[in-house]
C-alpha cells in the first residue's frame, strides 16, 4: 500500500489506486453476455465509492467480506459524470490491521475528554439510586465502549462515530446551564434523563465501520431498548442491595427515555407528563436542530445561493446568512 | 349484613341500607359553616353511590379505607334526579370477609375454563424457545394470578375483572380459525404474539376492587412493560440453559407486542413490520371494535332509537338494528 | 411465430424476436432530424418491454392496437442497463387468434373452483331478500364474466385477472371461518358484504389484457359504483315481486360498501356504524395486508438483506425473516 | 284552540296554554316511587320546549304520536333557569287539521316563486341528454314536492323548510353570474350540477314536521343517494329512448356530485377533478359559510359582545361589525 | 371602606362585605316575573365571583362601569355549591382611588428589577443597527409602560400583569445560559429575538384591570402587530439616520417573530429557516412548558391525587410527584 | 443579431445559434482532468435550456451577469434526451438593449386595460377611509409599476408578468357579480380586500426578468409584508390628515389580507373570522383553482391521454374531457 492514503473525497479520474478500503455491500450480478461481475460499494471515512470488478468469479465474490476490508487495485474513472471505480485486482484484508479511523466518520471532539466532562457534570447528582443506577451503566465496560462509539443518528443529527457521546455531552451541558433557571425541576432526575434518553442508540444503530440500523433497531428501537436497560440494571441493583429499586424512581426514569421524541408520531408510546421530560425534550429537539441547520449551512454544495435545499426532516429551506448582519 | 344485599342499580330512592360497599374515592370538606363533612364514592358490581356523610370528623374519614370496604347504615335520595347516599354511621369492613365478586365488575364466562381453553390453544406452538418462553409466563404464579384478574381495558372493550382474559383467549381463537387460510404466516408466532400482546396490561391498570389506571401504568404504559418482561423472561432462560435466548424471536415478538395498536397515534413506538404483526393487529382491533360495537347496542339506554349516542371511540352513533332483518 | 414463446422476463440483450406482443401504449414522435418513430410499450403477462420503431410512419403508427396486439420482429438490446426492443417489422394481430393467459397477468387459482367455492360459503345465508339480491348477481351473466377477471387493485393487493375473486373469497372464508366466534353478529349480512364489497372494481379497472383504471372508475369509483349496482338489483327484484325491497336490508348492505375502506381518507364516504362493517372492514384490511406483506417478501429482489425496500403503501420495510426462528 | 297562538319563544313561566304542539319525541319513565310520568318535546315553528307529564299511564302514553301533534293543556314553569312545560291533560291531534307552518320552521322566501327563478336559469342549459335528465326530476312530482320542503342542513346552514331549494337557488344564480367570467368552463355541467349537488339530501334529511336525520341518511348519506338517483334517472332516460345515456356525461355528474365536498374528511368519496367540480365546490361552501356567518352575527346573544361565542363547524368565533365602518 | 379587604378567596358563605370590586362584565335581565336584575362578575387579584342585584332598574344598570370599580354592600351565599354574591346596594367607584394591585393579578417579581435585568443582558447585543432598533422600543415610553404591565397569556401561561415581562427575561437568561454552547449562533440576533418575539402580545391583549383579548389581537393578533412594529421602529431609524435600515437585518428579525410558534398550526406565517430562529422557538417553548406544568402541579386542587386533571394545553396529565424521589 | 430570433421551445439539436439570452443562474466547475467549465441556465420567454461552455476561464466566468443577458454563439444538441446548448463563445449584453417581452414570461392581457379595468371596478367603493388608502397605493407609482409585473405565484397559478394584476382583476370582477347576491356583506371590504390581499407578492416574488423568491418573500413572506403596506400607508394619511386612521377598519383589512389562506397550513396565521374574509379566500381559491386545472388540461403533452398526469397541488390528475359532453 502507498505511503500515503488517497482519500475518496481526493481521487480524481483516471487515477490509478493500491490500497485499503471498506466495503459496505456487495451484489455479484450476470451481464448480458453471461460473465459474472462484481458490484460493490467501498467507503472511507470521506465518502463512498460505487465499484465493479468486470470478469469476477463466485469464489472471488465469496471473498469479499461485507463490513470488512478489501486490499484493490484499480482505477477511477467518469462514469455519468460521477466517479466510479474499476477493480482489476481484489483481496480480503485483515480488519485488526487497519486504523479504523481512516474508514468510519468520526466526531472531530476528543472522545475520552468528553466521557470525563460528562463523568463531571453526572457527579452532581444527589439522589442515590440514580447514582447508583448510573454507576451500573458507567462501569459497564461493554456499554461504556459502545456508548462512546455510538453515532446519534443515521443521518439526521451527529451522523458519525463518537455522536451520540457528543449529543449527550452537549444536553447535559445545556441542563447544567438551564436548571439553576428552573429549580422547581428535579435537577437528578433531569441529569440522569440527560444520559441515558439516547443510550438505546447503541443497539440500534452500528458504530461502524459503515453505520447502519440493527435488525433489532428497525424491530424494536432505540426508545424501548433504552428502557428495557434500565430495569435490567435496576434489576441488579435489587439483587445486590436486596432491596427493591424505588419503583418511582424507576418509572419517572423510564417515562423520560419514553416520552423524549415528545409526540407519538415520532415513536414515543407516552408523551411528556413531568416538566423534566418535556425539559429533556426540549433540550434534545435544540440541540438537534442546532446541528442539522449549522451542518446544513456549512456543507451546502451551492456557495452563491442565500437558502440551502430543502432540508425534509426540517421542512424548509435554511437561509444560510443569518450570522452576517450589516 | 342483611340476608340479601340490595345492589346499587337495584337501590330506590327513600331506601335505608344496612351493608357493605367498596370505596372508590373519598374526600373531607369543610362547610361554609365550618363544619366538617365526608364526600366519597361507594360502588359494587353494578355501579357506584356518590354519598355523604354529615357532621363527620377528621378520624372518622381517616378510618375509610380507600379501595377498601366498609359497613354503612343510611339512605337513599334523590337528589337533582340522581341517586345520592346519606350515611348515617360507618364502619371500615375486612377485605377477607367480603366476596369480592360482588363488589367489582366481572367478566360473566368461568376464567379457569377460559385459562384452560388458552392454554390448549398455546398447545399448538412447536417452536422451542417460544414454548419455553411461554412456559415462564404460565409457571409464573403470581403473573397468571394478575392476567387472570385483569380488565382489558379502563373503558374501551372488556373493562371488567377476567377482561384481558377473555380479550386473550377471542383473539388466540380467532388466530387459530384464521391461521389455517394464511400458510405463509408463522403460526408460533402469532399465537405467542396473541398471548403477551396485551400483558402488560396487568401492571398498567389495578384488577380491583375498583379498576383504575397505575402510576407506573401512565407513566409508562402496557406496550413497554410488555416488552419488558419478555426480556427478563427471555434473560432468565438463558440462565437457566446457560444458551442466550435467540435474539431475532425475541425481537420478533417484542416487535409484535410494540406494533400492535398499529399506528404511532395510539401510541405503539414501532409500526407493524411483519405479516404476523399486522395479522395480531387487526384481530385485537376487530375484537376490541365487536366487544364496543354490540355493548353499545345493547346498553344504548334509549330503546326507541335506531341510533346509539354518538360514541367518541368509534367517531360515530351506532345503528342498533343490523341483527333484524325483514 | 416461433414454436415456443419467449416470455419478456425470459429475454437477453441481442435475441432476435419474431412473436405476438400485447400493445399497452404508444407514441408517434418526431427526431431531431425530422424523420417519425414511434416509441411504445409491450407487454405479456410477465412483464413490460419498452420498444422503439424507427424510421415509422403515421399508417405504421395508426396500424398499432392500444390494448391490442402486433406481431412484431425485432431485437432486444441492452440500453442504459434496461431492455429495450428494436422493432424492425409489425403488424396487427387479430386479438381473438392470440392465448390471453399469454398476456395478462392471472390468478394462480382456478378461476372456475374459486367461484363454486364462494357460491358454497354464499348458501350459508338464509335471509330471503339477501338471497334473491345476490341471486340477480350470480345470475347476471356479463357480472359474473367480469367479476371473474377483474383484478382486485391496481398495484396494491391481488393486481391480476381473477384478484378480484381470490380476494373475495379469501373474505368470505375468512368470515366463515370467524362468525362462529361472534355470534352477535348478522352473518347473513356479513356473508354479503364480503361478496358485494368490492363488485364496483369490475368497472372501476380493466381486466386486461392490461389493467388500468377506467375513466368512470376515476371520477366515481368502485364504491360508489357498487352501491348503484345494489340499487339497481334490489328495483329488479322489486319490480319482480310487486313488493318494495326491504329499505333496511338495501340500507345496511349499501352501508357495508360504503364504509369497507374504513375511514373518510381512502374514500369511504360513511365510517362503519353497524358491528358487520367493522367486521368487513377489518378482513377486508387483513386479506390485502397478508398479501402485501408477503408478496413484498416474497419478490423483494435483494436476496441478502434482511429488509425489503420501504414499502409507501405500508408506510414500514418489511423484515422478511420472520418465519424462520431458531 | 284558543283565537291566537302563543308561540314557544313567547311564552312566560306561570302562563297557562291550552292548544296544539308538535311532539318530537317522547320517553315513559318510572318515578323513583313507582309511579309511571311522561317526558317529552313539544314544539313549534320558534323553537322547542321539554314537557313533563305527572301520573301519566301506559295508555297516554302510547296514544302520543311522535312527529305528530297532541293537544294539550297546561302551565310554563321556570325550572333551573329554562323553561319547563307541566302537562295537565293531553290528547292527539289530527296532522291534517293544523297548519304545519305553525310548527317547522322555514323559509322566509316564496317556494314557488325560487323554484320558477330556479326553473328559469336551468333553462340556459343547451346539451340535450343533461336537459332531459333535467327534465326527469323536474316532472318527478314526489321529487320536487320533497325538493321543495326538504332543508339543506340539520343545522350546518338553512335548517329549514325550504332550505335546500333557498341554498339550490343561491348557488345556482352565482354559477350564473360568475360563469361569463370563466369561459372555458362547460357551463351546462355547472348548471346541472348546482341543481343536483344536494338532491340526496331529500331522503337524507326529514323535511317535517321536525328536522331530523333519517336512517338511511346515517346509513347511506345524501352523496350516494344523489349519485344513485342520477343512475335511475339516466336509466329511465335510456329505456324510454332505446339509446344508452351517454356515459361521460352521466360520469361527470356524478363526478360533480361525489367531489363537492371537496376533501374526503367531509365524506366525499373522490376529490373534484374538473374544474366545473372545483367550481360547484367553492360556490357550495361560499354559499353555506355567507349564511353561517351572517347568521351567526344576526342571532347572537350577547349584544355587546363584538365577537359571537365559538362556532365549531366555523373554528373560530366571528367579528360581528364587519359590515359597520368609520 | 373596612380597615382591612377581604380578598375573593377568603370569601365564607354569610359573610357581608362593604368594599370595592372590579367588575369584568354585567348582564340585565328581566325575571320570570317582569322584574328587572343584573347579573354580573366582580373580581379582585385573587380570583372571581358571580354576583346577582335583585330588583335592579336600567339606571342603576346603567352605572355600572364594565372593567370599571363598584363599591357593594351585601352578603356571600352558598349557591349549588358555589359562592355567589347578592348585592344589597352598588355605586360606581373612581379607578383612580384603587389600588390596581388589589384587583388585578400581578407577577411575585419586582417589575422594575425585572425590566432592569432584562436590559442588562441586552446590552451584550454588539450589532449596531439592532441596538438602535432596541434602543427605539426602550426609549418609547408608552412601549415600555404597556410591556411592563402585559401577561404572557390569556390562561396558558403567565397569564397576569407583568407576566410577559417575566418570560421575556426567563428567556433572555436562557439565551444569556445556552448561547456560550453554541457558539455559531448569531447571539445578537437571538437576543433581539428574545426581547422582540412576543411585544404583540401588549396590544392583542388587554392588562387590566381584567385581562381580555383585544378586537385587534384577535383580529390581527401578537405575531403580525409585532412585526409591523418592528417595520416602524426600523423605518424611524432610518428617516433620522437618513439611510435605510438594513434589510437583511430586519428581515431576520421579523422572521424570528413570525416563525416563533414553529408550525403554522399555532398560527405562525413561516417555519422556522435560521438556526437562531429555532433556538427562539424552543426557549419559548420551554419556558412556556415549565411554567404550565410547575403551575398545573401546585395547583391542582385533589392533594390526593398524583397525577392532576387533564390538561387539554398539554395533551395529558401532569404526574406531580417528580420532584419527590425515594 | 440574427433578424429573426429563434426562441428556445423552437430550437432543434444541431441548430447553430447567434444570439442573446437571459441568464438565471451559472456555475464554475473543474472537470475532472482539472479544467474549468461553466454550467448555466439560458431562458427567453418559451422556456429554460442548460448549456455548459468548455475551456472557460474565471474571468469570462465573472462576466456572466446572472438575471443579465449574454450574447452567445454555439449549437444545440441532444443530451440524453434532452436538449443541451453548447456555448462556444459568449459576451455580456446590456440590459437595456433588449426587448424583455422577448425574455419573461408575460400575460396575455392588455395590463394597462386591466388595471383600467381595476380602477374602475374599486370606483365602487363608498368609505372614505377607504378610498384614502387605495388612493394611497394607487398613487404610489413605484408601487403600481411593481403590482403591474409581479406575478401572482412561481408556478401555482398565473406564474408570469402581470399575473397578479390578472388575478386581482379576476377577483375584483368575481366580487362584483357575486355582491348583489350577498347584500349583506361590507361590499367596501370586500373590493378593498380584492386589491390588497396579494400586494405583498411584489416583494414576495421578483418579477423578471427570471422569476423567483425573494429571501425577503422566503423569511417574512407576502402575507406579512402586505400587512405591513396597510399599516405604513395608514400612518401616511394619519399624519397627512391629522387624525387617526379609524382602527377597525385598519384591522378588517388586515385581517382580510392575513387569513385569505382560509388555513393556518398555508400560512395564514389567522383564520378568516369576518364573513367578507371568508368571501376572499373562497374567491381566491376559485380563481387559482380555474387557472390551475385549465391550464394543466391546456398543457398537458399527453393528447391521447383523458387524464393529466397527476398534479401535486390539486391531490388529483385532471380530466381533460369535461368541456365535450355528447
């Protein structure tokens, strides 16, 4: 592989490419004529990039592991106007020897720096079941790995690994700010709501290294599977203290994870019945719509138009000068 | 106790009782004077009593129990064209002493015969980790007690003790007449599906004396406590067999149990996205909607009329008189 | 024409074709240049195969039978990854030399046994204006012509010759197989809704030899059209016997066809206000689901994913595993 | 009967009357002693009043007639703030010795003279199948007597005798005026479909002496109705000629008739498709929403109010001095 | 006048009162027996109190000012269940003799602290043209007066005088809290916006003595009026500046004012399309919600119970025990 | 110049073309191989056509004027079944060189007749406060020259110069047929409202040479902005009279203008609440609604076809036949 990786969103036509990607499907189809061809999609952390293997055979089709890695080479050529990639050649490659970095979006924030900061802000928590409760799910090292990993979404807000830490990080950081505002709340119960409304994410999306939905997440979903968790470590806890969790406690909790898209349109079985839930609604709807309209403005292809397209999941249009007053 | 108990809807004005009734509610007031007084709702089977009780003190009313019984002695008024209670003396009553079914609304079909007719249809279920599965349920003694005792629901169809029963067993009937016409539809699976689609039901309302909906039950609803406790079931057989219980039937079935009010509006968070999800769907609907329309029918207090009142649930009157034809 | 027909779904790019086709639509157009083509679609009842004549003229293009047939030579090529077909010669071919089941898409049922099959579940009812209203249809030869070809819908559910009657029958079993379980109900009623409820489709779609609405089943459609067609039986019957038609039978039959699609959004102009019109509106729903689930399933072309596309008529994807459990 | 009649919206608590009354319905109860009372509505052209009978028997009872008229004697009382009629004595009254416009309320204007102003503009229809489908219902007596009488609304807009032919006329002399405007419309299709948009409302609706939904207008509705009486029509039309109606036009009135409701929530079955359609559409729901508004400013209460209370079926409450300017 | 008021809300059945009220509106009506009385609504901070002068003439009507003072002599009753007030004697009282505070209810906050803090936080708005615009509404005095008076809401939430005052500087803080986080947001603009989005309410609203909708706030209502306002208040600054007003700028912020609902249906012109514009509407919504929730738990009047009644603003109950975990 | 211009719904591929063009939009791009192109729209008044002109530089890209004209030489060619210009040398054009009719898309009608025609139909009006306001706006001459091209929508209806003028015109002459018929309407308002209700599109939409949204029109929108009018040109005869402008009437017209959408989902933040309101929006309606389904049957490219393809902004496809009865 060359010294240095050309990236997707760096190739240009008629560029000739030995390196690793990502693959994240594959199709083996008949042409016309009967000869066997490969078809596939390769990614990086940069893009995607539609791909063929003309004269390919089943046993080479076998060999190409989908969400796995592939060693080619090949070239880029112009197809419609759009860039496609011709594979001359094509091996399997071993996933532990890639850096994953360079084939999954990631959040541009340091990881581990935002788990602490988010640690800190939880440290304010005084109820102590939900302390506890918490300190299940933190020291729950096969959660805490997949809750850092986790995008927020598939593509509406935080679409990358590390997403849905950085989302969680920022409304807990927008509760800390509000709450002294609003201290008839109860402020634990806001924060714990702040952690854990999103933590079924973890399950039903993948964290790459292609980001996709679960079977289990288009079957069950991230809101009940967030709830599902909760009484299981509550369940734990029972069974080490012995004592019952506090119900209360528990169904305030899971009422907040459940009613947190506020309307039942959008797959919330309950709506906000306490002020901290629609507290936690709010806060989550904010933050994802400061993400989409800012995202919207920045990678808008069309540098001279005023508005962006328009944006389905925000009903509009966004006008893209809002921060250039005269 | 008299010999014979006089039922509410049996009770004339001017009438002076000497028995027991369930309380429902109770509430201590002061009058303009001054004087404190009992307000509360005494009901049985048949229907509840709003009474009163003058010149009452801060003990007496603490000494009702509220969902418990007491002992009465007063009379009946009419007052403003509805029944009113005077209670003269009073007394809190032991719940062991009473029978219970002549104080809540029962279903009128035997529940260990209906319990017994489900459970043969289960009977029918040959795949292995959802007999197991249902075997947790129905070994689960203090679960069946509940399911057995459970309404269906607060108002809409079968609102009475044995209701989710009887709501369970037509629809694991209707499955069973049905299924034999639709071969493509995994059978296990709709009948597992017909058995837990409601249970949660069990925590979401109180079975009696007088029904009501939980705390927990609005907070966070049938449809994810029902998803819940499969997975604790699921969770305890993998104990047990030491095999983790098969991930894609427990999500097909808690899929079945989050879809089945078949739109997001009636607050499923899932949309049904297997045959058999829509075939359980539209069998709960088509029981719930026969059980509302022919009530209606038959309890319509008009009996010129050809037309119910207008019924808010089915957004129409009904008409009474489809059974007779010329 | 060749011995053996090939069937358009049969066909490779460079075939040379010299065969009957069915005409579904057509275009005279003018190139760039100046010289006539036509451009037209063929079908049989496997596909559709979009076709280009160069080098026409306008006898050529009035020679071509919209909804009729050419014999036609040519060759099929390979144009932006589709089929396409290059007429070199065409003529008309009379309709009446040609196999239509060659043509137009069918029922895998036969046609003959699921009709006696339905008149047998008819002979359960006993009400005698009910019986004399469907025998004026039974006996109604050009009805019963059309109605066992007509399809049950464009696209959504049964969209081939015969649907219609496969549906119809899937109800009326149905509704055999659930009255039992609902005694309240009016099962001479029931019975002929489920015959009647859908007969406006025989003048609301062509069967064949391509489907497609009608004008008249544009702008009144076949509910409307059904319940004329009650009318106009129920004054034969009058007219016959001297006597009025029972207004409420004709009522409450009009009623089940007006209200099947079950809410005012798809086109019922009355909501179900009778317990058998919800019971037809249900199966009617279930019978069109089953089919659209499991066809999706079934002819979903990604062999690997574990989803089907998403599905706008059932506003999910469908996971298409459910009938494989471990 | 006394020289002069004191209409309902006359009388004053403490009068005593002894004269006839419409009876809208009746109900014989059983007093909490025992005793046997009747409760029914009398009333007449003004408006209604509730009556009570005292130690009635079930023979009086049986002998009144509903939608018929008793002759009563008896005195007005004040009872919580309205109106209450004690009935002393009371016998039936024969229907053909009143004047029933003393008894249901109606049109202000002269029938004769809006039906020939009616008759008059329909005579600019020049296509000769809608003229003689005109001419159908114009010498159909039964039709144009019940055409005449029949209300346009229950209480939406013109509740009343004559109501229907008051909201007929209106529409058609706006199609009349504002056709020259719009050219390329086919006037004799909006002529014809301003006569016939409503006719179902006939049958759909009592015209007397009370007001009230029929059967078969809960059932079927006045869409349907008026679709299917287009069909008879256009079939007497066919048979007396020997020469099929022509089937586009006889599509498009039905059409028009189906649609002019204008979105399927209001129960049209389909949405106007043509622009004649969306024609009668708006001009039908101006001409309901003028009378709404200026009725509902004309007969409003509270008159220093500037706004009259809510209006449902209008979603807002209506300023009431629009028409006085500075 | 005694020494000391009796607010409405200490108010016991027998108790007579010589003091002043409020009066919000008055009725004169003639009794079953030809007499004449007025019926009318008397009020203070605290609540309101229907009120009945038997035996009243038009004169006395007469000078009963509506929105205007009465000093009454008379006697508290217990009517049904109710307080109601008989009025012995009534004379019409000068508005200037009051003390508003008694009978209007007012915010807890310091008014003027408030309206200090508020311009506190505004003075980080760094923008040149929308410090002018604001220096414009806190330089007009008559502007000033009526925003520091204005409730927030007819009933949904701060619904007294100073109240719109109050949720202006609840979300200025919130703003003021949030903005640091997110720093692409043009906090000018949301400043401007926070101060500008609601001042229509000062003239849709009256504020006081009671609060009532204005002809024009119904007619034209809070979102446009205040975005004319801000039309006027640019274009003053622009005729002493002699230049225009940017564009730009104004249209931003009269796009903030117009989207803040966030969807047309509560009445609002345009979506949101900036970022800005969405952090308003969530503030506001936010704000709006803790204050109907903590306000709907403190008052719910049944102590008993742990959820309150239904709140038709929220779509649900509000569970009341939150704040209170184990 | 060419003498005869060839305009673009007439240009063939191969044709060589020499002559002028307006521009609406352009983009620089680098080709694959690293070579700039730019990528623009020409349209005259018959339609759009993309061309691309290879081995472009930055500076000729820089002289393109979008919404200018360009003198151009090139050719025409076929693109995928499309018609494509390739430029091959290009040279700004002065503005005022041109005949814009030759550019934009105008009405058909004479505009100064029509706004002849409109003056005279407002001569009607009696108020006098009234007639100072239209005077106003009649007067403003820049205002009249912007209301005599603007369009009155970008593609619903009357999408070209002067169709606003059009449709006011249309409107003011519906309100006069239909006055008479509804005597009780404020016939002032309502001509008032006729001319006032639109003017905002001025500002909305730009009227050419391309027409498109304004970011104004997109952020405030017509609505508002008309609203706005009103109010500034009150304050001008305020100020020139010295007296108010009468409130009420201000806020009718307001009114009008805010609620003539009829719905809050069409951006009407009120709804219509005075019966002249409900006259406007039902007329504007009307009116749009001929246009659009006249149009659409005039130019749908489909002749064979009795339907128009389906039109998003009706839910419907049009029947093209409804003008030929038999």
């Amino acid at each position: 592989m060359a010294a240095e990786r050309i990236y997707i969103n760096q190739l240009m036509p008629g560029q000739t490419v030995d390196q690793v990607f990502l693959v994240r499907d594959k199709d083996l189809r008949t042409a016309k004529t009967g000869a066997l061809y490969v078809v596939c999609t390769l990614c990086d952390r940069t893009g995607v990039l539609p791909a063929r293997m003309w004269q390919a055979s089943e046993s080479i089709f076998n060999s190409i592991p989908v969400d796995g890695f592939v060693h080619v080479k090949g070239r880029a050529e112009d197809y419609k106007g759009s860039l496609q990639f011709i594979i001359d050649a094509l091996r399997p490659y071993p996933a532990d020897k890639v850096d994953l970095a360079e084939f999954t979006p990631v959040t541009e924030h340091d990881v581990d720096q935002m788990w602490a900061d988010l640690l800190e802000i939880l440290r304010d928590i005084k109820n102590k079941p939900l302390r506890m409760l918490i300190k299940k799910f933190v020291e729950d090292r096969q959660f805490v790995d997949a809750f850092k990993k986790s995008p927020a979404a598939m593509q509406m807000h935080n679409p990358f690994v590390g997403g849905l830490l950085e989302h969680t990080l920022a409304m807990a950081r927008a509760a800390k700010a509000l709450l002294p505002l609003y201290p008839k709340l109860n402020a634990d119960l806001v924060l714990a709501g702040a952690l854990l409304h999103d933590i079924g994410k973890t399950a039903e999306l993948t964290s790459g290294p292609s980001i996709n939905y679960t079977d289990r997440g288009r079957l069950v979903g991230h809101i009940t599977i967030g709830a599902i968790w909760v009484s299981e470590k509550a369940a734990e806890i029972a069974e080490e203290t012995s004592e019952p969790f506090p119900q209360r406690t528990l169904d305030l909790l899971q009422h907040i994870i459940l009613s947190h898209h506020g309307v039942h349109e959008y797959g919330s079985p309950k709506l906000p019945a306490i002020p901290e839930a629609f507290f936690i609604h709010y806060l989550d709807n904010l933050d994802a719509k400061m993400y989409m309209t800012t995202s919207a403005i920045e990678n808008d292809p069309d540098t001279k138009a005023t508005f962006t397209t328009f944006l389905r999941q925000l009903d509009t249009q966004v006008y893209k000068l809002s921060s250039e007053l005269d």
